[in-house]
C-alpha cells in the first residue's frame, strides 16, 4: 500500500508552460529558458515532463502556468527521475 505525503491535492494536468533558471556568473545573470509540459499541479508544487536534466535544490521560475496566482513563480526542484525509454526527464518542484 502506497501513503502519499503530499501536503496539498495535487489535479492531473497536461498542458505546455515556460519556465527558466538562472546561471550566475558572478558579473551578470543569465536566464535559460524551457519548454516543460505540467503533468500535475498543486499549491505547494507541480510535476512535469521535461527534456533537459534539472539538480535537486536547482531553483527555477515558472510563467504563465494556468490557475497560479503569480505572473512569474518560483520552485525548488525536489526530485528528478530519468527517463527510461523516453527522451524525458520527470521532475518535481515545490513553489516557495
């Protein structure tokens, strides 16, 4: 039996976002932009597939992600899962 821990209900979802992180190379910030495809949302965080490979603690920042209250949103990366006979990558973030 599986118990999930979740502190909020997550709602099934597949629908394409934006969002990016930032390298900072001490002199200035550069923002690298993604394409990811949210898989399920909630209010402490989201699930996507993605095709690029993202650490655990990386911060990222969402756009336009449909039903969130913020204009831009920021994440932690919680986990990040590889991908098995597919191109992409599962991650999920929690909104802070």
């Amino acid at each position: 039996m599986h118990t999930d821990y979740r502190r909020y209900p997550r709602t099934t979802r597949r629908e394409q976002t934006i969002y990016h992180s930032e390298l900072d190379h001490g002199y200035e910030t550069d923002r690298m932009h993604y394409l990811g495809t949210v898989i399920d949302i909630s209010d402490g965080g989201v699930g996507l597939e993605v095709t690029n490979h993202h650490q655990v603690g990386e911060r990222l920042w969402f756009e336009a992600i449909e039903g969130t209250d913020n204009i831009e949103k920021p994440a932690v990366v919680r986990w990040c899962k590889e991908p098995d006979n597919s191109d992409s990558y599962e991650i999920g973030v929690e909104f802070y």
